[in-house]
C-alpha cells in the first residue's frame, strides 16, 4: 500500500501579530502538510491562532497537517491556553 508524501512548508523569519495575516492568507497546497518551524526566530500567541486556524482548515479539506520544531516558546504558550493536546506534531 502507497502512502501519499506530505508537502514539507519550511517557516522562517518572525511569526507575531505582524506576519501572521499574511501567512494565514497563503495558499496551502493540497493533500498533508508538514509545517516545519526549525527557522523561525520569534513567536507569540498569533502563531499559535495561526496553527489552530490551519488546524480548522485542514479538517474542513478532508486533510491533515502536522508541526514540526516547534519553538519551546510556542509550546509553552500552548500549554497556557490548554490547547496543546489539539497541536498533531511531526517527528
């Protein structure tokens, strides 16, 4: 049985209320993402409305994403608002 890939978005740069509109106004590809955040520099509770946005997104797609290094900043933010269990992250 073929598993289908899942499209790998590499992050970079700042994720704060500054950026995240536009990053939210991209189009994602079809099919799986992997939202990979190795490169980003800096976070706040916009990035985290973001993720649940792309979240909400994917599900209405029929489809998944998942998030891969995420920044501890961001963790912990997640962890404060209770909605931690609700990020899939990536291996």
């Amino acid at each position: 049985m073929m598993m289908a890939t899942a499209a790998v978005i590499k992050l970079e740069g700042a994720m704060t209320l500054e950026t995240a509109a536009a990053r939210h106004a991209s189009a994602l590809p079809a099919g799986s993402i992997v939202f990979d955040f190795s490169d980003i520099t800096q976070v706040d509770s916009s990035a985290l409305a973001l993720l649940l946005a792309w979240i909400k997104r994917a599900k209405a797609h029929g489809t998944t994403v998942e998030f891969r290094a995420l920044p501890n900043a961001l963790l912990a933010l997640a962890k404060l608002y209770g909605v931690d269990t609700l990020l899939p992250l990536a291996a």
